[in-house]
C-alpha cells in the first residue's frame, strides 16, 4: 500500500525539491518549483489509484511540461 511518505521518499531519493499532499478530491506538488508550474494537480480522488512508478512519472510530467 502506497503512502505520502513513501512516495516523497522516492521522489526525494530522484532529487526532488517538490512533495506531493492530499487535496480534497485531488493531489498536488507543493514546495520547490512547482510553485512556477501551470499545474501541479493530479485528479485522482485516491492515492493508490496510481503505482510509485506512476505517480513518478506523473511528478516528471508536470516539472517537466510547466517549468
């Protein structure tokens, strides 16, 4: 089972400055540069409906698209 916790870790591990947290209905990065993205929103209403390598790529999409 996926947590916040263990999806930041990866995320930081890869050298992310973004973390990912809970909206209502949704989730988002916050900190780092995704203050200067377009989006940094991933409509999912849960958190494992998306794998670690998913929500990776999800991460890279968005810092990569919105920088």
């Amino acid at each position: 089972m996926l947590t916040l916790k263990k999806i930041n870790k990866a995320l930081q591990d890869l050298g992310s400055q973004e973390i990912l947290v809970k909206g209502e209905g949704y989730y988002y990065f916050i900190e780092g540069n995704s203050y200067d993205w377009n989006t940094s929103y991933v409509m999912v209403m849960t958190l494992n409906e998306l794998s670690l390598e998913e929500w990776i790529a999800e991460w890279k999409a968005l810092s990569s698209n919105n920088s």
